[in-house]
C-alpha cells in the first residue's frame, strides 16, 4: 500500500542550517514545510564568519554574490592597553588559487546571512512559517506525525530539527545531549553604535577595570558586536542605559542604539545520534560549542548540505543506508570542531595571544569523509592528491555553456563524473544511471582547443594537476562537493558497486 504523505520534509528552524537545508530539498524538487517558533526571523548578529569551504556551499546554492557583497574582510585586531592600540593579524590572508576560489574567511552577521537565505527560499516559492512551533510528534516505519501549536497535524516522510540548542525534536526524540555548560562563565553580547571609534579594527581591551571588552565592527552598518566578560557574581539583567554606562566606564567610548542582546555561556555538547528513525538533527540541534574560531553556523550549514542530498536520494528510491552515513560522516567532524573551539576559547580566557589565530583547520576546506562508509569500497583508490572522501577541488578549464571553472560543473542538485584518458572516457557511455533521483552528469577530459557537447578542455593542464591524474581513471563527485568515487580500472564492475549505496534501484 502506498502512503500519502502531506510533505516530504518538515524542517523545524529558520536559521542558518535549517534554511541551507529547505533550499537544497527545494531545488530537488521535493515538499518542504519550513516553520520555526520565533515570531520573525532573528535579528542579532550572533554567528558572524563564513569560512571558505561554506562560501562554496553558498556559490553552488546561487546566493555567494549576495554574501560577498553584505559582507567584508576580517578587519586587523586592535589591543587597546593603556594609552597604546597595538594592531595584531588574526588570520593569514590567502591569496584565492585554482584550487581554492575563497580562500579567506568572511564577516557577516548572522541576521544577514539568514536574509539571504530566506530571500533564496522566497524564489523557491516557499514561506517560511514564523510563530509556529512544534508541539509533539510520533513516528512509524512509514513516516512522522507532527503537531503543531496551530493545532495542525502534518505528516512528512521525515522531519528535521534545526531548532538549536534547546532542541524540542532532539528532546521529542529522546536523543541525549552530552556535554556540559558552564553557567559561571558569561560574556554579555550587544548589537549598537559606538561613537568614535574606528571601523578598521576589531577593537579588544583585555584588561580594563578587571574584565575583557571587544568591539567588532559590523560590514555595512554603523553598529559593532559589543563582547563583555562578565564578573562570576555580576547581574546579567542591564538595560540599555547601565549597558551602556558600563562600556563607558569600561572603554571610555559612548555606546547607543542598541539593537540586540544576549548572554553566552560556554556550552559544549555533542548528541550521541544524528538520527532517530525518520527524524534528523542538524546545527546547534546537534552539537554546540564556544564561538572561538566561527565554527558553529559553518558546521550546521555543511550538515545541512551533507543531508539534503541523501534525502532526496533515498526519497527516490536509493538504500535507507544512506541516510545512516549522515550521522557517520558528520559527527567526527562536529566533535573535532568541538575539540579545537574549546581550545582556542580557553587560551582567550588564558589571554594567549596564539589563542587568536586562525589556520587551514578553521576553513574547514581540510574536510574529508574518507574514513566514512561511502568510502570503504574505495579505500585502495586514489590519485596524486586526492582520496575518496576529500574536498573535489576547484580548477579552470572549459566547457559547454561558457563553463570556465570546474566549480560551474558541479553547480546544481547533480552528480558528476570525470573521465580522464581514452579508456576511461570510452567507458562512459557503458556505465548505467537511473532516471530517478539525482541526474548523472559526465564530462571527458582533455587538453584540445575545440569545446565539444560533454566535453571539458583542460588547455593548461590545471584540472588534470589539482586531482593528480597520472593514468586513465573516472571519478565521480558527489553533489556535495566531495569525491564519491575514484576507478582506475574495471570500470563498469567498481561504478555499479558504489553506484548500489547511493542510486535509486
């Protein structure tokens, strides 16, 4: 018996992961419902760096010209000690590559980034549904019931929580949160405007009057991100006059129009699973850590972008396994970025000046889902420079439809397969894909002038480089960017066998 579902997908949240998540379900051609409790989307500046290997995520999602121009460099820090501001680089700046387009992370407030998103899924057709939370919900082996505080009942192949840390679908799930919050430890954020202060540097003043102060400026705007540390025993309820009447005491500078406030507390928790039959959590839902290092929404966001597509795989047909490899290919990567923010955070309590520098690891570009279980069938398979699991990277070359980079191939809800050599290029036309879920796309590789129908020209040699090519091979991307599989040999017997873990039959 066929069961009629009212929607594919119920996604609870409207932040960044949740939002991430609606547009790739979207674009796939599935029902989503989007609802999220708050009354209005949030306003705050709260999570505001896109680390390069998100800034990608956003290219293939068609919004990053919208994120590159809301936000700007990270400026230089500015150490206010005594009469003195001594200026210090957090973060190299890299030079952008073939291989690597952003190379360099992003300043941007959260509620902007939400905007962008939000405007995406307005294009998409969908309304976000604000002041609807969910009440309750029950699952059977062929889908999820949800109650929501309209008194409506929703029934969904599968159901999402994006809801952040105080989870009602992780709670629901009875999925454990294990970790630990230290309410001792609170530093007060604030959204305003600061009169005379520069707009060229993130401003600190580690020791003033006994606390840690921070002021970084916001692109686009007159307002800062205002960060103080607050005493073990001090009242966190201020209004805008004492909040404002303690930055002066404390900087010397007058600080107004406050927009937004809240209070941190280091909170580092990990769920023990990702999935609970039908139901997922992704972002904050899942895992929440210090904000050292701006890993959080970049973390929630490649959860997202993980997940959509192994919905949609096994919506139309592929093996439920998929969805298992969400949780396996994504929890070690929260706990490490757990490890690392909880790191750098307690060097900045230590005022380590090291503490504030940011490397490769935070980019998040050195991800691999090699040890995963997508990968074990190919775990001898590798070129120069790539395992299956890794980053596919970016190159130039040319293509149909003006393609100029690598980066064009791969925009879109699609898989993709490289041939390169003549074996592996003759071998395309004899691997079988099915018709439904994802498309295949294949493309031969060459080094000729003339651009023909399928055909990629690697005219300067750049593709061929960045995948370490050295002998004939087919390798398949995965339409979240990583390498799904590499074959060098038996190509019909090694593509039929990964295709079985990740195609409809």
């Amino acid at each position: 018996m066929t069961i009629q579902h009212d929607i594919d997908v119920l996604i609870v949240g409207a932040g960044p992961s949740g939002s991430t998540l609606a547009a790739d379900l979207l674009r796939r051609g599935l029902r989503v419902r989007l609802i999220d409790k708050a009354p209005h989307a949030f306003k705050g500046s709260r999570a505001k760096g896109v680390q390069p290997r998100t800034q990608e995520v956003f290219e293939d999602l068609g919004i990053l010209d919208d994120v590159h121009a809301e936000g700007a460099p990270y400026p230089l820090a500015g150490f206010h000690l005594g009469p003195f501001t001594i200026p210090w680089r957090m973060q190299k700046q890299n030079k952008a590559t073939s291989d690597v387009p952003y190379p360099n992370i992003l300043l941007l407030a959260q509620h902007r980034t939400d905007a962008i998103l939000h405007q995406l899924l307005v294009r998409f057709g969908l309304r976000i549904e604000f002041n609807t939370a969910l009440v309750s919900f029950e699952q059977d082996a062929d889908g999820v019931t949800a109650t929501l505080s309209s008194g409506e009942t929703v029934t969904s192949r599968y159901l999402v929580g994006a809801d952040g840390g105080s989870s009602t679908v992780r709670k629901g799930a009875g999925i454990r949160f294990v970790g630990e919050t230290d309410n001792s430890d609170r530093t007060l954020i604030i959204d305003g405007t600061i009169d005379g202060l520069s707009r060229n540097r993130w401003h600190m003043w580690p020791r003033t009057h006994g606390k840690s102060v921070g002021a970084c400026p916001l692109p686009h705007s007159d307002q800062f991100q205002v960060m103080i540390r607050l005493n073990t025993d001090e009242s966190s309820e201020l209004d805008e006059a004492a909040m404002a009447a303690q930055f002066k005491t404390l900087t010397g500078y007058k600080l107004h129009d406050i927009t937004w406030t809240s209070v941190f507390r280091p909170n580092v928790r990990l769920v023990e699973n990702y999935r609970a039959g039908r139901v997922f959590l992704i972002g904050d839902a899942a895992h929440v850590h210090t904000p050292a290092g701006a890993q959080g929404l970049n973390t929630g966001v490649q959860d997202a972008y993980n997940l959509g597509w192994k919905l949609g795989q096994v919506i139309a047909g592929a093996p439920d396994s998929l969805l298992d490899s969400y949780q396996a290919e994504r929890q070690p990567i929260a706990a490490r970025v757990l490890g690392k923010s909880s790191e750098l955070y307690s060097g900045l309590d230590k005022q380590r000046l090291s503490s504030l520098k940011r490397g490769d690891e935070e980019r998040q570009l050195g991800i691999s889902y090699h040890a995963g279980p997508l990968a074990r069938i190919d775990t001898s398979s590798a070129t120069k420079t790539l395992k299956v699991g890794d980053r596919a990277p970016d190159a130039t070359c040319t293509g149909p439809g003006g393609i100029k980079r690598l980066f064009d191939v791969f925009q879109g809800s699609h898989f993709t397969l490289l041939a390169f050599g003549t074996h592996a290029s003759m071998a395309l036309s004899e691997l079988s894909w099915p018709n439904s879920g994802a498309e295949l796309r294949r493309y031969s590789v060459g080094t000729g002038h003339q651009v023909e129908h399928e055909c990629l020209k690697d005219t300067t040699g750049n593709l061929t480089s960045n995948y370490g090519i050295f002998c004939d091979t087919l390798v398949m991307i995965r339409p979240d960017g990583y390498i799904g599989s590499i074959i060098t040999t038996d190509w019909v017997t090694s593509f039929d066998k990964m295709k079985r873990m990740i195609a409809p039959s």
